[in-house]
C-alpha cells in the first residue's frame, strides 16, 4: 500500500479522492483513510465525512457517516489499546468505533 496526496494505491489498484490523504490506518484486512484539505488551515474548508474505509481489494466498505449518522468534520482519527478506531470530531465529540462491526461503541463530549 502507498498514498500520495489525494491518490492511495493498494495491491496495483487506485483510489482517488477529493482531497489529500491526512492519515492512513490499516487494521486486519481493512484500510481507514482520513483526507483533508492540506492545502489550508482553514475548517470550513474541510471536508465533511472525510473519513473512509476500504478492504485490501479496494472495495469501498463506508463512509463515517453511515455509522455515526451525523455529518461532521473529522480532525483525528486513531486505534486504541484494544482496536477500536477512535474519531474526534471539530464540534467536540469523541466517537469510539467497533470497525468490524460498524458501530459506535462509546460517544463523548470532549471540549
């Protein structure tokens, strides 16, 4: 697997997206990817849903709307200790995310 700014390439095959690429999580046979506007600080220049996640052959699999049914700008995304996909979202809401079952196992506020 490799990415360049809005291009990730995965056993041959591309992925193009809208924005640059800001964080790859690769977890079991899945890939997480988290794009952002690089070339501006600026927030509402964000994308909204900007998190993804595809199989090793490239099959789309969701979008972090499709779990968390909100739409929102993404600032970080990471696994915990025990593998579930921590998202912090701009408003100030921490979801933690079952990826395997596609759920949201804990919502907090954090600001």
């Amino acid at each position: 697997m490799a990415y360049y700014n809005n291009v990730l390439v995965i056993n041959s095959k591309k992925i193009v997206f809208e924005k640059d690429i800001k964080c790859i999580i690769e977890f079991e046979d899945k890939v997480i990817i988290q794009i952002w506007n690089l070339a501006t600080g600026n927030i509402k220049q964000q994308p909204y849903n900007n998190i993804y996640a595809y199989n090793a052959n490239t099959d789309y699999l969701w979008n972090i709307k499709e779990i968390v049914k909100v739409d929102g700008i993404y600032t970080q995304i990471r696994l915990d200790e025990n593998n579930m996909l921590i998202v912090n979202e701009f408003i100030g809401r921490r979801y933690i995310i079952d990826i395997n079952n596609r759920q949201v196992i804990d919502d907090k506020a954090y600001k």
